[in-house]
C-alpha cells in the first residue's frame, strides 16, 4: 500500500505534456495487410544490441493489427507531416488508402517523407499500466531525408505540434 495519494490523470496528462518528444508512425504488415499508428513515446534503449522501445496503449485497435507480425517499423515524421500524425492517430478503417509506402527488409511499410526509419524484429513485449512497452531489436534503419531544412522533425509540446529552432 502506497502511503502516498493517488495521482489526478489529469494533473499527470498536463505535466506530461510539457516534455517534448518526436512524433513516429509504428507500422506493420502482418500477412501484407499494412497498419499504423502515431507513437510519441517512442526511446532509444540499448546500443549493443541495439535495442528501442514503444509503449502502445491497451485501447489501440491498431497495435492487435501491427503485433502479430512480430515486427515493425518506426517512421520518424518530418516538420510538413503533422497532417500524417492525425490521419494515423485516428481510428479510421484503412488508414493506408491513399498513402504512400514502400515495404522494408522485414514487410513493415516505410512511409513516402518520413526523415527516417528503424525496422525491427519484436524482441519483448512488458506489461505495464494500460499500456504495453514493446522492445525492438533493430535489424535495419536509414535516414531517408536529411538534405537541409526538409530532413527537420515534426515535434509535440503541450498538445500542440511545431519544429525544431537550433539555439544558434
Ligand atoms: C502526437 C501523438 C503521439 C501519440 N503517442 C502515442 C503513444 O506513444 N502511444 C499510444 O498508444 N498512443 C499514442 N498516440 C495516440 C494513438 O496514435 C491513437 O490513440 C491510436 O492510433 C488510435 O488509433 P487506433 O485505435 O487505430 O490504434 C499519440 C497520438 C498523437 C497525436
């Protein structure tokens, strides 16, 4: 028993959001049907192997489409793609009608723009909240758009997307 008072989600969601991530689209294409769903949680986990994490909510419909494959690919998104992270942060039916991809080494489909891909065999999955923290082991990856201002990220800040300012 804790001795210390239960956390307000919404306190939690607010302070949350004033730590700024990258926004991702994990993908997937178990029997060659492609899903995807917009991931900001997503981290570096270990060099050697080289291993990165994701946490996909219990809710998603998307993550029980995108696990089966026992792997995945995570598209980093670029500064003009804030419309691609609400398109696939939505429940729509099919999320991929309409959108550009190709396949990587491992089926999962890398998007047309995306700044860079990391495509991985699923390593582990940890049961943690309402969430699953899913573990990566990186079997292929490339930056796919770093000519200037048009490899920059698409970043997330108190709920609000933006870009990145270099200090000088
Ligand atoms: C910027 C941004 C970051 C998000 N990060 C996550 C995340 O890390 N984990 C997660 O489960 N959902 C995250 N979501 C919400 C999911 O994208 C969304 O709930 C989900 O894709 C809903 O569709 P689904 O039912 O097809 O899975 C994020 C949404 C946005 C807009």
């Amino acid at each position: 028993m804790s001795p210390y008072e239960p956390i307000n989600p919404l306190d939690f969601r607010n302070v949350m959001s004033h730590f700024p991530t990258g926004v991702t689209v994990v993908t997937g294409a178990p029997e060659g049907r492609p899903a995807g769903m917009t991931i900001g949680s997503f981290f570096s986990v270990s060099l050697d192997p080289p291993l990165v994490g994701l946490c996909a909510g219990k809710g998603s419909t998307s993550w029980p489409l995108i696990e089966p494959a026992g792997c995945f690919t995570v598209n980093f998104l670029g500064a003009d793609q804030a419309n691609l992270s609400d398109h696939f942060a939505s429940s729509a039916a099919d999320k991929f009608d309409g959108i550009g991809y190709r396949a990587g080494i491992t089926g999962s489909p890398i998007l047309d723009g995306a700044v860079a891909h990391i495509d991985c065999e699923t390593d582990r999955i940890v049961d943690a909240g309402d969430h699953h923290i899913v573990i990566g082991r990186v079997v292929e990856l490339g930056v796919d758009r770093d000519d200037g201002a048009d490899g920059e990220p698409l970043l997330f800040f108190r709920r609000t997307y933006g870009t990145f300012a270099a200090r000088s």
